[in-house]
C-alpha cells in the first residue's frame, strides 16, 4: 500500500537540481514537504513549482549538514509533528568548472587536502549527521534515500585514470560504503525496520556537466531520477541501483 498522499517526506539538498526535481515529485503526489538546503530557493524556481504543484505544502529550511547542531536542532522540531516518513539525501555542489573541476586534482596534490575535506562533508559527514540526529524520527517502516553515483560501479576495465584521480569518486565511493554499514550493522535502524537505499545515476542532465571538456555518452533526465526515488520509498527490500539511459531506439 501507497504512504502518499499523507508521507511526510525530507528532501536534504532540496535547491540543487536533483533535489528540486525530488520536490517537485513529492509535491505532486500530495507529500508535505520539507526542503533543507544552505541558500534560498532561486525565484524561477520558486514560480515553476507554484505552476505545478501546491506548494503550501512546501517548506524552506536553511541548514547546514555538515554541521551536528544545525541537524539536531532541526530535529527536535519533529517532537511534535507527525513522524517522517522517508528521508531524501540528494546534497551536492556545483564548483566552478563542474565535473571537470572535480576530477581535475590527482589526490596526491597538495591542493587536494582541503577540496577533499569540503566533498566528504558534503558527501559523507552530512549524511552521517542527518542519520545521526533524525533516525528516531522516522516512521516504523520509512526510509532513507541517499542519491550517490554510479561513479563508485565502475571498474578499472570501464573507467578512466583520470576519473580514479579525483577527490569526487574518492568521497562517493565512502558514502557508498557508510550506507553499506547502516543496512548490515544499525540497530535503531533495523529495529524500527527503516530501509537505506541508495539511487547511483550514471550521469545526469544538470549543470554539473555543462560545458565540461569530459562528458558522458548520454544523461538521464532529472525527473527520471525523481520517478526513481519514489520508486525507492515504496520498495519493501533495499533498493540499490545504478540509473543507466536507456539505449537509443532503432527504428
């Protein structure tokens, strides 16, 4: 049986690409939504969403997840409001440069350290924290939607040396592998029976790659990636999946 319309759904990083196509989604399925992002929603995205959806069910928080207080304040407002009924992990950045500035620096650089430190807060620490301060708010059966990247499924017969190189993949592939150790060893997780899944696309239309020199044979579109998502919060096992365009039609 469906959660929607009543869920009452987290998207963190709800601003960026991805994550406002997830609102969008949630929106239209009749979700309360809360997004969580560290600046404000920009105006033309703010008019798309009210041409759409009702966003009187939307509401804005500026947090920061890479830091514990923000996450546990943010929390505690859920005390006295009606459980979460599935947590949306989509938090990113788009650095000038895009994905080519992400892999440009082998991790052997000395301008690595702190480029390094500010991709695993973002990709790993943040989800840490979230988990950390919000478990306890999750409905009995709810779940976590961590958005990562195929980035980590490719091996060396199939991915670039200059892709190994950088900090990027370095950071994605740790947070593939704390979501590895939430399902197989939390107690408060398995115990209130919460699923972690994790949606990795290959690459999408966004503009984390526009104008890079490095770009994918083909994107998936942001409300692909949305669809899945929903996907996910309805699926009874651990949903784990790498997102793959599919292959042009031959007429």
């Amino acid at each position: 049986m469906s959660k929607y319309p009543l869920g009452q759904v987290v998207v963190f990083g709800g601003t960026g690409s991805i994550g406002e196509a997830i609102v969008r989604r949630f929106l239209k399925l009749g979700s309360n939504v809360t997004s969580v992002s560290r600046g404000a929603i920009e105006e033309r995205q703010r008019e798309k969403l009210k041409n759409e959806c009702d966003v009187s069910r939307l509401k804005q928080v500026f947090d920061d997840v890479t830091c514990p207080s923000d996450m546990d304040h943010m929390a505690s407002n859920y005390q006295s409001r009606p459980l979460i009924s599935d947590i949306i992990y989509a938090v990113g950045d788009c650095p000038p440069g895009g994905f080519d500035a992400e892999v440009a620096t082998p991790l052997t650089d000395e301008e690595t350290s702190q480029r390094m430190l500010k991709t695993f807060k973002r990709h790993v620490t943040g989800l840490c924290n979230v988990v950390s301060s919000f478990h306890q708010y999750i409905q009995p059966g709810g779940c976590i939607v961590v958005i990562g990247s195929a980035i980590t499924r490719l091996t060396t017969e199939t991915c670039p040396d200059w892709l190994f190189a950088g900090h990027y993949a370095a950071a994605i592939a740790a947070q593939a592998e704390y979501v590895k150790w939430l399902r197989m060893n939390d107690p408060n997780l398995r115990e209130k029976s919460i699923l972690v899944h994790r949606i990795a696309p290959v690459a999408v239309d966004t503009v984390f790659h526009k104008g890079c020199e490095k770009q994918p044979p083909a994107m998936l579109t942001l409300e692909s990636v949305a669809e899945r998502v929903f996907e996910a919060t309805q699926s009874k096992v651990v949903d784990d999946c790498e997102m793959v365009p599919a292959p042009p039609r031959k007429d």
